[in-house]
C-alpha cells in the first residue's frame, strides 16, 4: 500500500452516482488525495467521467476494462478503491481491493446475499483492510440530531420505532425502469434502498437486528398492474418512443445531455438501456413492503416502504420508557409530472432542495418541544457533502459506517426477503447458520 501523504483512489463503475467521487477527487477533495484510475465494463461511460477530470483541469486517468481490475491495482499502487458498480458485483471488487492492500468505500448495499457477505468478512479479517460502506443519511444533520437525543436519553429506553418512507411517483418509478427491477442485481428494495433505513435505525438506538418478519408485494408497477390500473402505455423503452411521449412515468434521456452521454452514447458497448418501461415485463422486485423487526435490545421497528406515492418524505416516531422523538420530512409535497423550470429532464426525479423537516420530543407529562434542526445543503440532506468531507478527509467523527454497520443493514434487508418467501417470521442467527425459515 502507498503510505504518501495524498491517497491514491480508483473508482470502479462509473455511472451517474459515481460522478459524485469523480468531481470531488477532481475538484473539492484534491487536496486529500488523487484519483489515479477508473475501471468500467464500458469504456464510453468512462469516457465521460474523464470529462469531468478534465474540466478540473487536471489529465485524464488512465482507465481499464473490468477483467483489469487486479492489474489496476498493482499498476497504479492503489490505496482504496470506491465500488460504485451494479449491486450484486460489490462482493467481487471489494474482496479483490482488500487481497490487493487497498481499503474499500462502497455503495450501499455493502453486497446483495450472505456468500457475498460472509466473503468480504472473510477477507477483511485476513488482509486487516477496512470497508466503508456509504451510508450517508448518517451525515445528514437532522439525522445526527435524532441521534445525539436518543443518545442522551432524551426518550429513555427505546421500546419501539415507526418508520414510514415513500418514494414518489417520479423517484420510486426509476427503480423500476432500470437494473435494479432486476431482484438478482438488486436484491430488491429491501436490500438497495431500505439498507439506508435499517442503518438508520440501527446506528439512532445502538441495536442490532434479530428477528424479522415482512410481507411485500409488486402492486403498482409492471405489465399486469398497468393494465389493471389503466396506466399502461405500449411501449418498450422512453427514447424513441412516441406511445411514452404523453407518459408522465417514461424516461426521456434525450432531454439530459449528461444521461445521453452516460447512457444513450453507451448502448453500442453493452445494451444497457437506463429507460424501460415501468409497467413492462420483467420486474421482479416489490414497490410495497411492510417489516417488523425485534432487535437484540427488545426493541421494536414498524417499518413501511411505498414506492409509488404523490408526494416524497418520511415519518419516524421513536418512543421510550420517557417519552417519544416525532420526526417529518417532506422532500416534495407533490409531484409534478413532465417538464419544470426546476427540472427540465421528464421522468427524472426533481432535486431535493426545499426539504420541510419538524423534530418533536415529546416527554412523559410535559408539552411537546419543538427541537431545532435545519437540513443540510446538497444530496441526501446534506449527507452527500458530509460524507465525502469525512470520508475522503479521513476524519475520525464516530459516524463512519463499516463492515459490520454493512453487514447489520444488509441481514435485515435479507431476511425481510427470506421472510416475504417463507412466509413467517426468520431470525438472523438462523439466517446465517443457513437453516430454513
């Protein structure tokens, strides 16, 4: 491993959440450290993230297929590498980064399956690498703040969690139009998005998951439910299509120039194609999921992802032995279907720029408080910027997510699944000892 003052980063898939790295390590963050490679399947997307060095006015990285990855490494002394590929191959790049001496940023979910999960343990405590797991809701500030109460004992003993997220109609859309309607890329909403939640929960009462019981269905989205809704329209994909013109749920990447330069100017090497049809065949993934989960505290979460409602935000209620922690986000009161001067691109979801967000604690016997918190500037709340300050600048904050925070989230996410095949309640021990639900 290179021991120089300024790390050395390569990042590994580079498609639109990538670009998050590439511009900081080009620009904001250059001073922590350089990025020296990137690695890809498609060398047109590639190209693209080589724009942005570029634009920072720095040379172009070099870049290398796929099956180079191992070569990469040793090429270009690498530290740490940022996986930022499709789900289901985290596993694959994080074991070979750790065998190679590099540390590992990855995406979330950490991986897809517990062969994934019991690999990268595996070669973590072989090689004494770290895995960091970009869970970056942690950095929110109105997050750390629910955090800090519970912490100090503001509610007590947490008895119980409620937790209600919904995805509006343009951003839980997109899940559906894209890799992730695929379960064996995504594992599914429970593993790729709800993972944010179950962190969430796990790091604000200092618990982990224990037993899990979920029920989950595909009601809204795909073929079937189109036509019983009266919301298909006949088309395979939203580019070129002129039945998805007048469709306030199709993709039309033309209207991006950095969606046609990742995607559409990138279908020649790989087929991939960003804008399917949300009500086509071959989703395989749910859009309506309900969780219980006891954790190893006796704490208990209510927890409810909706995929398809008109306005984004969440619900959280924490209650304890002393009282309860209320807390309402709303991202978007209503959503807004075809162009915006806010959000020219039809079909995209509009940026989250004007979040409403009321803590309330409410103690036994006492008025309810209304505690101060304001949401932070940029992705996720403010958790984008954050995360990259600390993680790119190595800070010691007691946030960072690791290995073990990936693997808590990801059990229950797995065994929310295994409980929606079975039927009935699955604990994690179990889950991992691989008897049967």
């Amino acid at each position: 491993m290179n021991h120089t003052t300024q790390r050395r980063y390569a990042i590994v898939g580079t498609g639109s959440r990538a670009r998050m790295y590439t511009r900081a390590l080009a620009g904001s963050h250059r001073r922590h450290g350089a990025l020296v490679a990137l690695c890809d399947t498609n060398a047109t997307r590639m190209a693209v993230h080589n724009g942005i060095v570029a634009e920072a006015g720095l040379d172009p990285v070099p870049t290398y297929a796929a099956d180079a990855f191992s070569r990469m490494l040793t090429e270009q002394a690498v530290d740490e590498v940022i996986v930022a590929t499709v789900d289901h191959t985290h596993a694959d790049y994080i074991v070979a980064a750790l065998e190679h001496g590099a540390d590992v940023i990855t995406e979330k979910p950490m991986t897809t399956d517990l062969d994934g999960l019991r690999r990268i343990e595996d070669a973590r405590e072989r090689t004494g690498g770290r895995v960091t797991v970009g869970f970056n809701y942690r950095y929110n500030p109105v997050h750390r703040r629910v955090r800090e109460l519970i912490a100090d004992g503001a509610i007590g003993e947490v008895g119980s969690v409620h937790f209600e997220w919904m995805l509006d109609l343009r951003h839980g859309a997109d899940y559906f139009r894209r890799w992730h309607r695929d379960k064996a890329n995504s594992g599914g909403l429970l593993v790729h998005k709800a993972s944010h939640h179950f962190d969430l929960v796990n790091w604000w009462i200092a618990a982990r998951p224990e037993e899990v019981f979920a029920s989950g269905r595909l009601f809204f989205y795909g073929d079937e439910n189109g036509r019983r809704h009266g919301l298909a329209a006949d088309y395979e994909r939203g580019h070129g299509s002129a039945a998805a013109d007048a469709d306030p749920f199709a993709l039309h990447l033309a209207d991006s120039a950095d969606l046609s330069a990742l995607y559409l100017d990138a279908e020649h090497e790989d087929g991939y194609r960003r804008d399917l049809n949300v009500f086509g065949p071959g989703i395989t993934i749910e859009d309506d999921m309900s969780v219980l989960v006891r954790y190893d505290t006796g704490a208990r979460l209510t927890y409810h992802l909706t995929a398809y409602a008109p306005w984004e935000g969440y619900r959280l209620a924490v209650t304890g032995s002393r009282g309860r922690l209320e807390l309402d986000m709303v991202e978007f009161d209503r959503t807004v279907a075809g162009r915006t001067e806010d959000n020219p691109v039809r079909g995209m979801p509009a940026p989250k720029e004007d979040t409403v967000s009321r803590l309330l604690l409410r103690r036994h016997w006492q008025e309810p408080e209304e505690i101060p918190v304001e949401v932070g500037t940029g992705g996720h709340g403010g958790g984008d910027t954050a995360m990259l300050d600390a993680l790119l600048g190595r800070l010691d904050d007691g946030i960072r997510p690791d290995h073990a925070d990936g693997g808590n989230a990801l059990l229950t996410g797995l065994a929310a699944n295994a409980s929606m095949a079975a039927g009935t309640p699955v604990r994690v021990a179990d889950l991992l000892a691989g008897k049967d639900a």
